[in-house]
C-alpha cells in the first residue's frame, strides 16, 4: 500500500491544530488567520484543478510578497504541483530561459508587468496566466470566490518534485534544483526540533518568497507549528526595531544584522521577548557576530545551507549542546552524512581544507532536465557543494572559501560568468572579470574588472551599470566597474581572479 507522502500533510497538522490563531500579521498586509489560510488554500487547489494542473505540472511564479503567494505556494503541494519560484527582479531576458526550460503550465506574475511580458507568454504558448499584485490583489484572488474551500490532499511519493529552484550557473545558464517532498519534510522536521521552535513563537518574516531561507525555513517552521508571522514586504531595519518586542524569532542575512547594528534603541531591554536570531545565505563577519551580541544581549545563530540541499550545517541553540562559536557554522544536522574531501576525492582528516560532499534525505534528485551537470555534481552518492570547509576535532564546520566563482552578495547568489558573458558582448569592451570583494553591508559586492577594445576610449561606468540592469537583475550589476591594461593570467591562460580579489579587496573597506 503506498502511503501520500505529499509534504503539505505535514504542513496541515500545523495549520489545522491554529485554526483560530493569526497567521499573519504586521503593517504592511491585511490579518490573515490560520483558518483563512486553509481555505484560500483549498480555493487555489480548486483553481488549479479547473485549469488541468496535474501532480507533476509545472507553475512558473514571478510575483510581490504577500499571503496570498503563501497560500498559492501551499495549493501547489496540495495538488502535487511542482513550484518553480522567480525572483521578482529578474528581467524578460531572464524570464524567457526559465519558461523554456521549465514549459510552465501556468504562469502567475505582478499584473504590472503582465503587458511587458505579453510576448513571451504568446512566444510559448503558456496555457494560463493568473496575477497577484504588491497586496495579495489580482486576477486569481478574484478567480478564488467561486471555488469551495474543502480540496482532498493529492497523492505522491516522497521522491516526487515539489519546487524546483533556480540556482546560477559557472556556464552562465541557471540550474534548476529538483527538491522532493521528502526533502522539504525531513529538513524542516529536522530544523524545528534543533531550533527548539515553540507553541508561542512569532516570526518577524523579512525574507522574500522566491528563496530557501524565506521559502523553506522560516515559512516552513512557522507553519510547522502553527505560530503566528509579522509578515513584512521587505527589510526595513527602523520597523524590525519597532516590532521586536511582538515577537520571539527573527530569520535574516547578515545585511539584516549590520543595519540593525546602525539603530541607537537596539538594546538588551529591546530585544528581552526575543529568543533567535538566525543568520544564513552568507557568511557571518565575527565582528558582526560580538557587535551583535554586545548591543543586543543575544548571540546570532549562525547555519549554512544551499538550495540543492535546504540546511545542512546549524550552530547550536543550547549551550549544553556547545557554543555559538563567530566564524563556524556549526555541527552537521540529523541524519546528514557528510565528508570533505581533497582534490582527487579522497578523504581527509579533521583539520583538513577541502570540499564539502554531503549525503542524506534533504539532498535533492538533481538538476531539471540536466542529467549530465547532476551526474558531475555526485560522487558515490555524496552531493558536491563546492564550498571549501574546515572540520575541526568536535565535527564543527568552518567555511574557508568556495572553490567554485560564486559571489553571495546580500544574501543572494552570483555567478561572474552570467554577468561576463552581457559585459563582453559590449562593443566597448574587450574582455572582463566579475570577482566578489568584502563589502561592509552587503558582505560580499560583485565588481567588474574590464579591459576596454580600444585603451584610448572613455568608459561610462555608470552608463555600463545601468545598461546591464536592463538585462540582469539588479542584485548582479556591479557596484563598481574596474578599468586595466590587461587581464591577469597564468600559464595555461585562465584568468587569475585570485590576483584580482588580492588586489581590490579592500576596494569598499
């Protein structure tokens, strides 16, 4: 007999058991109660059934914040869906690879933009296109009224997809990230208990929708356990600071916490309701780390973790279980094995720098039609992350570096070649190098560094930046554009970023 492992189950206990309680909160949206959820969820369950979205399906998602993305979200694993969430700022070059790469049965968007991306959808013949607006207004909620409210949970394995999440490429062409049901169950299980989560937490949710950290952890855990959300549109540090004493939990990049340190009332006094501060998505700076707690009273706890895998690695929240200690990012979670291996892919022993390879039920099943990059990225069953660790003798992990380009600027990730590849089709420019340097806010920024066709000519940085952000993102433009000679080069003659980082690291510090 085969058992519905849909992860929305799991989810629904805790719905269900605070059907009276609010689920949502906070200036900047309308209350929304735990009961209101499960119907509008049932609703959009419903309006994907009249539409012919079968388990398995997939639906494209580019929209604002709100609750009703939430609900959406939650529909999609009711019905056995796979969600591919999209950062809302990526542009309609952007957009057209995810459409063709995924052929979305449906595709929701901020009705501000559904005229600029007209084309596209007519391009790929996308069946249905719904709208959520900046409030939780739009053609789908309108749609939601004439659905019931009571919708069966869909039947699949925990080996079925349930979101799919773009993550950049070295080649410049994002992957996408198959994440199962199970996986989504056993790591937000598995986070809840070691995080300790309680009956009467209150998330300050800060984080956007369209990524692990405030997709999958903090929504995920609050659901969990029926626990209310201070749902904001985004960061802002001055409101965090007033809605500190509603709440006991707050989820965050290490940008939250430099300018969080830059208001006079953060205090001890302040932050008294508070129990955890989660930092993640980037490394955490030891100073930010002791400034925090001098100013606060309370430590951040700091953990590690990448879209292919959900968390991976936590800090402890105990001090019976060890100390938060500033520049590690804990111990492994249950159940996930791990080894770090050298260069040929033999293990070393603690106290060794080499890559982290990591096995368990929270590692997903591969790259969407991609089978070659997920066979590379495998060895005997061990997923390789790429990043460059440090295991000490107690198992504690320290990130030292990646060995891949990858930029985390923000929270967010960046590859260079993506950003290269539009530089250099300029014809000012003859070649470039992105590299990722130290920034004080942002904990890493993306600079450029270029070598102009003609070394005679005028570069307009300025111009240069805002013409990419037609094409890119705007978290992937440069914050600074670099004018040189040449290129640094070895022997086989590959680009010496490392020279290059050496070099401009101090470039914001």
């Amino acid at each position: 007999m085969t058992t519905n492992a849909n992860f929305f189950l799991s989810l629904q206990k805790g719905i269900q058991s605070a059907l009276s309680k609010p689920c949502i909160e906070g200036p900047d949206f309308p209350f929304l109660s735990y009961s209101e959820l499960e119907e509008l969820t049932a609703q959009a369950a419903n309006l994907l059934k009249s539409l012919d979205i079968k388990a398995g399906a997939r639906v494209l998602v580019q929209t604002p914040k709100s609750p009703l993305g939430v609900a959406f979200y939650l529909a999609c694993l009711r019905s056995g869906a796979i969600y591919v969430p999209l950062n809302a700022a990526y542009t309609t070059e952007e957009l057209d690879y995810f459409i063709e790469d995924t052929e979305p049965d449906i595709f929701v968007c901020d009705p501000a933009r559904r005229e600029a991306l007209k084309g596209l959808f007519l391009k790929h013949k996308i069946p249905s296109i719904l709208e959520i607006d900046a409030s939780g207004q739009g053609s789908l909620l309108d749609q939601l009224k004439e659905f019931p409210n009571q919708h069966d949970v869909v039947q699949v394995d925990s080996d079925d997809t349930a979101v799919i999440l773009y993550t950049s490429g070295t080649t410049g062409k994002p992957k996408g990230a198959m994440l199962s049901h199970g996986n989504l169950d056993s790591n937000s299980q598995a986070l809840f208990k070691i995080w300790g989560w309680q009956n009467d937490d209150v998330l300050i949710h800060a984080l956007p929708i369209f990524h692990i950290h405030g997709l999958f952890v903090a929504l995920h855990l609050s659901l969990l356990g029926g626990t209310s959300m201070l749902f904001l549109s985004r960061f802002d540090a001055k409101q965090i600071i007033q809605l500190m004493p509603q709440a006991t939990v707050l989820m965050g990049v290490p940008t939250f916490y430099t300018r969080l340190l830059q208001q006079d009332t953060l205090s001890p006094e302040l932050c008294k309701n508070m129990r955890l501060f989660v930092s993640g998505s980037a490394p955490l700076l030891e100073e930010t780390f002791s400034a925090f707690a001098t100013r606060s009273g309370q430590q951040i706890l700091e953990r590690y973790g990448m879209s292919e895998t959900g968390m991976l690695m936590s800090n402890p929240l105990n001090k019976e279980d060890g100390e938060r200690v500033p520049g590690t990012v804990g111990f492994a979670l249950p159940k996930l094995n791990y080894r770090v291996c050298g260069e040929g892919g033999n293990e070393l022993e603690p106290g060794s720098i080499g890559t982290l390879q990591v096995k368990g039920p929270n590692v997903f099943n591969g790259y969407w039609r991609n089978p070659e990059k997920t066979k590379q990225e495998f060895s005997d069953g061990y997923f390789i992350t790429g990043d460059l660790v440090n295991e000490g003798p107690d198992g504690r992990i320290s990130i030292v570096g990646r060995n891949k380009d990858l930029i985390i600027t923000g929270g967010y990730n960046v590859y260079p070649k993506e950003i290269e590849l539009v530089i250099d089709e300029l014809d000012s420019i003859a070649e470039s190098a992105v590299i990722g340097v130290n920034h004080p806010d942002f904990g890493e920024a993306v600079v450029a560094v270029i070598v102009p066709s003609d070394n005679d000519q005028t570069i307009d940085e300025q111009e240069i930046i805002s013409g990419l952000k037609t094409q890119l993102a705007s978290y992937k433009a440069p914050k600074k554009i670099l004018v040189i000679d040449e290129l640094p080069r070895n022997t086989m003659g590959k680009v010496q970023k490392n020279l290059l980082r050496d070099k401009y690291g101090d470039l914001f510090t």
